[in-house]
C-alpha cells in the first residue's frame, strides 16, 4: 500500500512538470511566430526601407578613436633620453706634491706635474618628463622643460698626460706617481666644472634645448609649439 501511495503522490509532479514545459513551449513558439510576423507585415509595407533600417542598426557609424595628445608628445620625446645640449672644453695644468718626512722633519719631496684635458657636458633629461609638462591651449602645444643639469664630467685620459715628476735630491721622496696622478686628476676635474659654471653652461644648455626640442616636435608635425625653460636647481652647479 505504501508504494501505491509513494507512486500516486509522484505522478501529480511529472504532470505538472510536463505541463508547465509544454506551456513555456507553447510561449516560445508564439513569440517566435509574432516576431516572424511583425517582421513579415514590416517588410511588406516599407519593402527596400526596411532592410535600410536594418542596415542602418548594425552599421551605424562608431565614434572616432581619440588620442591623449599630452602623453603623444611625451612619449616622443622621452626617445631622446638624456639631450646633451652644451659641452665645455678645458685643458689644465696642475701641480701636486708630496714630502716624505722621518722624526717629524721633511727628508724629501716628490712633485708632479700634470696636463689634463677635461670635459663637461650639460642638457636636460628628457625621461623626467610627464603628461602634466604638456599643455594645449588653442592647438598649440605649450611643453615645461625640466631643469639643466650637468649630464658627465670626465678627465679625457688619452690626451692628458704626466708633463713632469720628480723626487727630488737624491731621491729622497717617496715614490708615490700613481697616487699623485689620480689626485691631480681629481683636482683638474673640480677646477674644470668650477670653470664651466662660471662660463653659465647651464644657461647654454637651457637655451639650446628650447630649440632642439622645438625643432624635434615640428619634425614630428606639431606646427604651433612653445617650450618652456626652468632655471637650474640650487646646487646644481658649484
């Protein structure tokens, strides 16, 4: 009896289960078969304008791409790295010495003579800048150069040279040329910058990197162009 009953409860659910199926068939196909004819009666009425209209949905015209100028010119101009705008040429001569001393009394002296051919180089670095240094006002791009600054300084070491040494009476100084070159390398390259500042070549490398990077953009094809200088940092040249 009580599988009878189990069956009886579980037949009511398949019926209702298939009916409901059968009925959201029933709403399917009858929607299907009112598009069909709302399609139909469309088609018939406005014949060729219909297919336009339809044509007209699915190739509509899509908004043009646009392109964020600011980054454009910064990207364009970062290829260009660090712009060595201005290089500053010396050669110096510099002597150097040193004693040797034994109980406090000097026994000997050793002295060098040394030419040194320097070089400074100055710009400014390109990679510092940021869509922020980008401006357009009334198509015309206004670009904020950021500071000069000294790029390199070397001691060009195939041209320089050891003009004189020598250790004195007998010899008695102490046999210290390397030491004595190195220093005298170091002092030529302080007083070759010291001179390089004075000479303003932070305002010359400032100058000429207004135009290099104006005749860079208009290469590019930006016609109306204003770059834009800062003074140097404090410091930046001692």
């Amino acid at each position: 009896m009580r599988d009878q009953f189990q069956q009886f409860q579980k037949r009511p659910m398949s019926y209702m289960t298939s009916g409901l199926f059968r009925n959201l068939m029933l709403m399917t196909t009858g929607a299907s078969i009112l598009i069909a004819l709302v399609l139909g009666i469309g088609m018939l009425r406005s014949g060729a304008r219909f297919f336009e209209g339809i044509n007209a949905i699915f190739n509509a015209p899509q908004p043009k791409p646009e392109v964020d100028v600011r980054t454009l010119v910064v990207h364009q101009i970062r290829g260009a790295s660090e712009l060595t705008t201005a290089v500053f040429t010396m050669e110096a001569v510099v002597p150097a010495r040193q004693d040797r001393n034994v109980a406090g009394y000097k026994v000997g002296t050793t002295t060098l003579l040394y030419i040194a051919y320097g070089e400074v180089r100055a710009g400014v670095d390109l990679q510092e800048l940021t869509p922020e240094n980008v401006q357009v006002v009334n198509d015309t791009i206004q670009l904020q150069l950021p500071p000069p600054r000294l790029l390199d300084s070397k001691i060009d070491v195939n041209r320089s040279s050891v003009y004189d040494y020598d250790r004195g009476f007998l010899g008695l100084g102490p046999d210290v040329a390397p030491q004595l070159q190195t220093f005298a390398q170091q002092e030529t390259l302080k007083k070759i910058v010291s001179t390089a500042c004075r000479e303003r070549v932070l305002e010359q490398a400032n100058d000429r990197a207004q135009l290099a990077v104006t005749q860079l953009l208009n290469t590019a094809g930006y016609k109306n162009v204003e770059v834009k200088t800062r003074s140097p940092l404090p410091g930046t040249c001692m």
